[in-house]
C-alpha cells in the first residue's frame, strides 16, 4: 500500500476540499466538511480499496492522513 495512492483516495471522501489541498500532513478532521459521515466513507473506502476493516476508534486515534494511512497499514 502507498501513501500516495491513500491520500488520492482519501481525498475522495472530503468532496468539497480541493484534492490538491489534502497531503499526508492534513489534520482531516479541520475540514470544514468532516461528520460521522465522512467517517463512514472512510471506513467502507478501506474496505473497498484496500480490504481491510477500521473503526470508528482507529480514524478518532488518527489526526493526520498519514496517522490514518499507518492505522491501515498496521491491519
């Protein structure tokens, strides 16, 4: 798995940020556009992209996108 394929696929999910704007340093819960929504596109794009299973505790440990891509990594 590559961080950069992540973040382009993470970027996905956050449809009223500028894809360009989010990078591995993206603290994505300051996005304006962040909900339990979100979340939940996360969690079913890791199990889509990558076929693996996070929580709702791995994105609330998870600040930044590289935190989040290292909790995918890890299962």
């Amino acid at each position: 798995m590559d961080l950069q394929e992540f973040i382009k696929n993470a970027a996905i999910c956050f449809e009223d940020t500028d894809p360009n704007e989010i990078n591995a340093d993206t603290v994505f819960k300051n996005l304006e556009e962040w909900s339990s929504l979100t979340t939940l596109e996360l969690i079913a794009m890791v199990k889509t992209k990558y076929n693996k299973t996070i929580t709702g505790k791995d994105i609330r440990q998870s600040n930044t996108v590289e935190d989040l891509f290292n909790a995918v990594s890890s299962k």
